[in-house]
C-alpha cells in the first residue's frame, strides 16, 4: 500500500456505515484507493486487486468482527 497523486475519483461508501468510516474509489490502473470518509483530505492508501479481495474475504469471513463490538454501545443516560 502506498499514497499516490491522482485525479478527482468516484468515491463510495458502504449502505451500513451509516456516518461512514471509509470510502473506496477505483483507479484506472486497477488499484484501489482507500480513504477515511470523515478526513478525506489527509489522503489514501493504494491497494492492488489481490490485496483488496483479500480483504473482502476477511470481512465477509468475519476476520475483522472482534476490531467491532456485536451491537452499538449505550450512549442513553451518559453525561
């Protein structure tokens, strides 16, 4: 992964990020961008097709369920 300059990308977002986390965006070589939805200026990262289905694969294997509490934390009461 690395940062690399490039052109004004068609960036998306998960339905179920709700306020969103990250964004996706593909480059025309076919690298994925990868950026922080709620920083979009701070830059992105670079993967190559196989690292980001690995990454896919993860997720949908639920790899990476243990980084996420199973439901939101209570926020009702908090001061």
């Amino acid at each position: 992964m690395f940062e690399t300059d490039v052109p004004e990308l068609a960036w998306r977002k998960s339905s179920f990020s709700g306020n969103g986390c990250v964004e996706a965006a593909p480059l025309p070589d076919g690298l994925i961008a990868v950026r922080d939805s709620k920083n979009p200026d701070a830059g992105h990262q670079v993967y190559n097709a196989h690292e980001w289905q690995a990454f896919l694969a993860g997720v949908r294997n639920g790899e990476f369920d243990y980084l996420a509490p199973a439901s939101p934390p209570a926020t009702e009461g908090l001061a």
